[in-house]
C-alpha cells in the first residue's frame, strides 16, 4: 500500500480547517494540523521527511509568526517544497508576493473544494518529480 503524501495544514479558522481537513482526506492525502506558525514550525522540526507540502494560511492572526515565515521556514528545509497560500486579503500585492515565492497555488478565501483539489495535484506532482 502506497504511503499517504503528508500535507501541513496551517489554519487558525476552525470553519476553513474542516474543508481543508475534508478535502486533503477525500483527495487522498494525510493532513498534519498546525492553528499558529509556531506550532507548524515545530512539526516542521520533528518530521523534516515526513510533510512533503504546506497549505498554510497567510494572516494567521496569533503568535508571532505568519504564514510567509512557515514557508520560509519549509523552503529551508527543501528550495522546492510545494507551497499553497490561503488569504481571505483581495490585495494583489500579496497575491504577486505569493507567485514570486514560486507557490504552487494562491487561493482566495473563501474557496471551494475543488479549487484546493487542483492545488493539491499540482503539489503532488511536484513532489513526486
């Protein structure tokens, strides 16, 4: 049997966490569940292997770190690890800081479930490349 492909999941929105949650589930995939950047971070540190993509929210809105310093965060570990954004933010200053941190998807909440799916193929391909 194939191993699940492990995705951190950084969200402090309980609402946005279960579709998250749901959707890695249906599509096939393990979530990892982290409600700040620090605890992210620290699942991060124990399992450099083991979470092989984030889905992380931008504003995180509690501790210090963002969903930009967990990214950077993972690209230390690996320059290519898949990232995909989530804001509930309409700038598009920030959607152009995503896509030149060469993310796999930005998405704009709120989202449906198949936009998070497309993301999430294209972060498995990616990873398995």
């Amino acid at each position: 049997m194939e191993d699940l492909l492990v995705v951190l999941v950084v969200e402090n929105d309980e609402s946005i966490l279960s579709i998250v949650e749901a959707t890695l589930t249906d599509g096939g995939f393990e979530p990892a569940i982290a409600s700040s950047g620090e605890q992210a971070v620290t699942l991060l540190k124990g399992s450099k292997s083991k979470c092989r993509a984030l889905v992380t929210d931008i504003d995180l809105g509690q501790g210090k770190m963002d969903g930009w310093e967990v990214a950077k965060y993972a690209r230390e570990i690996d320059p290519a690890f898949p990232i995909i954004y989530m804001t509930g933010s309409t700038d598009e200053t920030v959607r152009g800081r995503a896509l030149q941190a060469g993310c796999v998807a930005f998405l704009t909440k709120p989202f449906a479930p198949p936009a998070l799916d497309e993301a999430l193929m294209a972060a498995k391909r990616r990873t398995l490349s």
